[in-house]
C-alpha cells in the first residue's frame, strides 16, 4: 500500500467515550492455520475471523501477528503487531485505487474514534478466542518502534453457502470451505496450495493446477475461479447498489449476465460462520 506524499497525518488525538461491542453468540470465530509452509516465508494470510457484518464488518487476523477490519462501509483498518501504529484505508472514488493513512492508538482524527474502539474489540475477541495451550510460550509485546514495513489487509471478501473468499492486497486469493478444507492461490509465488479433510497440504503450479489428477482440488479450484470472475464482475458493475468492495453473497447477487454459481460437489452448505479450518 503506497502512501501518497500529500497524504495528511493525525494531529488530533482521539477522544470521546468507547462504546463497548458485544459479539453475539452466533458470530463465532474460524480460524486458518493450514497452508503457511507452502507460501513464501514472509507472505501473510488470514489465519482467524469473524463475521461480524450484520452490524460492522469483518474482523480478521493475519499470520504475521496484525488485526485488522474490513468495515461495511469499505473501509478497512490495521493494527501493526506493535498494537501501536494502525493504517487506515480508503478508495478513492475517481480511480477506485486505495490509498491509507498512518496513525497511532494515541493520535488519530476524531472521527475514527468509532472505528479504532472496534477494532480493538475485534482483536480483543480474536486474541481471545484461542483456548490456552500449556506448551505455548509467552511471546514478549513488540516494541512501539518496530513496525511492519509492508502492510497488508484484506480488499475484498466474500460469503458464499460452501465457503468465504478473502482477497488479500499481496495479491493473495484465500478460500476456506465448509467442509474444512481449504484452497490458496499466490500471484506472487505462482502456486496453489491446496489442503485437503485430513488436514494434508499440497501445492500445484498455477499455470497447470486444473490439469491435475487431484480432483478435489480441481473441484474447489474450479469453484475459486468462478467466485472470482462474479467477485469481478460486481465491481465493475456495481451490483445491487453496494459499495465497490463491499461483501455480499454470490448465492444471493444478482450478477449481471451471470449463471448462479454452483458449489463444489460434496461440499456442504452452511452459513459461513461456524467451524475451523482443516489444521486449527
């Protein structure tokens, strides 16, 4: 994400009083903890999410330790692992590009003062919503004067009845089925890293995936890119009046000229927000 040199900073620190986000029973974590050893070392990925978008966003934590929020209105928002420094992003409207702004937990504009309290409510619940293990060693907090230097957040996603899409600004297209199993493809590394039921990764060559004798993979390949193409096509069409980014349903948009999209055979159907990923 390339900050412009016009771009404005905080100078006023946020105030007001917090108000407090209380996620609801049927808002349950997922998490993804499957295909980090196929990417490239320092590629991130969505590791755990809620949908909370019924009344804010999608909240969402990613392999390199930052939170973040995709908000309904298409903004989106990152905390830096340091939980100090955040990024706050917006599109413009003349060429749809995103363009972000950096801040700091004490000193933001006042009117970000809602969205800073959700998001570390939302990390406040995703940090939460791991079960202790006794093995796991104590991490010592990051210094406020360590940062990442590229920041990533999710574009765009998307909820279907067999799986929820993330597109990553890495260029980074991340599936997770109902069925827990779960599909990545990188532009950068030019692989798909599939991983199957029983929680067993493989990793194909982009070019040549559809060809391969993994017909599970296939199916859910298959499945990705035709999410993809509607993903597509709504933004360029503004569908049904959303936002351009905003998520929604591929079983429920009406794309234009389009076919319902079908789901992969034997997959499930459910409503996106429950379960975990084939190595959670």
């Amino acid at each position: 994400m390339g900050m412009g040199n016009d771009d404005p900073r905080a100078k006023t620190a946020g105030s007001g009083n917090q108000q407090m986000m209380q996620m609801k029973n049927g808002s349950k974590v997922q998490s993804s903890g499957a295909v980090s050893k196929n990417l490239k070392e320092n590629e991130v990925w969505v590791r755990k999410w809620v949908d909370y978008s019924s009344k804010y966003g999608l909240g969402y934590y990613l392999s390199n330790d930052a939170t973040g929020v995709f908000f309904n209105d298409s903004t989106k928002i990152v905390l830096d692992p340091n939980n100090y420094h955040f990024d706050y992003v917006e599109r413009r409207t003349v060429d749809r590009q995103d363009f972000g702004y950096q801040y700091t937990l004490d000193q933001y504009p006042k009117e970000l003062q809602k969205k800073v309290t959700l998001l570390q409510h939302f990390r406040s619940y995703l940090e939460g919503s791991e079960k202790p293990k006794a093995e796991k060693q104590t991490v010592a907090p990051k210094s406020k004067d360590t940062r990442l230097t590229d920041v990533v957040y999710v574009k765009k996603w998307m909820r279907t009845r067999h799986a929820i899409m993330f597109r990553l600004s890495n260029k980074v297209v991340q599936v997770n089925f109902q069925d827990h199993t779960e599909i990545m493809l990188s532009s950068e590394t030019k692989v798909v890293t599939y991983v199957n039921k029983r929680g067993e990764r493989n990793t194909y060559p982009l070019n040549t995936a559809m060809e391969s004798s993994n017909l599970e993979m296939v199916k859910r390949l298959k499945y990705t890119k035709d999410i993809l193409t509607h993903m597509l096509n709504q933004n360029a069409n503004h569908a049904v009046g959303r936002p351009a980014g905003a998520p929604g349903s591929a079983n429920s948009v009406n794309f234009p000229g389009a076919a319902p999209i079908s789901g992969p055979e034997g997959v499930p159907a459910g409503n996106g927000t429950t379960g975990q990923s084939a190595q959670s």
